[in-house]
C-alpha cells in the first residue's frame, strides 16, 4: 500500500489466491503465484523488465529470500522483513549475483520512527487506508490460538487484539 501511494509498481507474489487478489485492491499492479511455479524469478524479470528496483522478503523463508534477490536489477536491493529461524537460519544467498549486480541487502525490523510524520501525513491525506488490512479483531485470550496458527496462514490481514 505504501510503495504504491509512492508510485511503485508492486508485483505480489503469494501462494494463496484470495491473498493475491486482496494484494491488488490494495494496489498491486502485478500478482505471481508461487505455488507449483517454477519460473518465478523469470516472471519478476518479465513483469519488471529486467529486475525490480526493490525486493521485500516479508516471509523469512530460505526459498523466498534466494527468489527476492535473483530478481533484482544492477544496484537493486532486497529488504529482508520476515525472520529466518530454525531451518531458514542460513539460507542461501546467490553471492555472485551481489557482487556481479552490486545489490544491497538490508535487513529491517519495520518502518524507523522518524519515518512515522510522514506516513500518518499520506493516512490523513487519504493515499493510505490502514483499516482495509485489518483482517478482525480478537480478544486477548483469543491471541493465544491464532499466534500457535500462524503457521497456517489463514488471515489475509491482520489481526488486532481490541478487548483485554
């Protein structure tokens, strides 16, 4: 939603359709899906012809990490979001590909503070809508069943605890 207020063009990659549908009312103006999908760093580069300019990996697994940076472009760069744990603690990483196309990786625990006016300024100004990813909300005690079902992914938004 936010690269898309900015004028990026978003290609959205998932494994689930309804999520890929969700993705372009938001404002994807391009959607891959991953499942069964050999060639998806070849459709990145078609779709950006040539490699995207920045790569999000907001899923943190060794597959979409590698997938994320072999579709960059010359001085791309690949933000890493989603925690590499457990099996994906070391993924695989084409170095060759940094080198050769001078990318950058960057890891990244979320937006910094100081970057806060200026999104709250385009939500007030209406280029961003935050409630539409708002899946539900839930209580407390409602939170520790759908943290243990994460794994499953089920939500195409998220879920908000509003009652304690």
């Amino acid at each position: 939603m936010i690269a898309n207020a900015i004028g990026a063009q978003v290609t959205a990659i998932d494994i689930n359709e309804e999520t890929l549908s969700f993705a372009k009312q938001l404002g994807a103006t391009s959607i891959i899906n991953a499942t069964n999908n050999s060639s998806i760093v070849e459709d990145i580069k078609d779709i950006t012809h040539g490699g995207a300019h920045v790569s999000i990996d907001a899923l943190g697994s060794a597959e979409t990490c590698f997938n994320s940076i072999s579709g960059l472009r010359k001085r791309g760069k690949h933000i890493q979001v989603g925690l590499m744990t457990g099996d994906h603690k070391h993924p695989k990483v084409p170095m060759y590909m940094v080198l050769a196309n001078e990318l950058e990786i960057i890891g990244s625990h979320g937006m910094q503070a100081y970057k806060y006016p200026e999104m709250l300024k385009m939500i007030s100004d209406g280029k961003l809508h935050p409630e539409k990813l708002i899946a539900r909300t839930i209580s407390l005690e409602e939170a520790t069943i759908a943290l243990s079902n994460l794994n499953e992914f089920k939500n195409k938004g998220v879920l908000v605890i509003n009652s304690f």
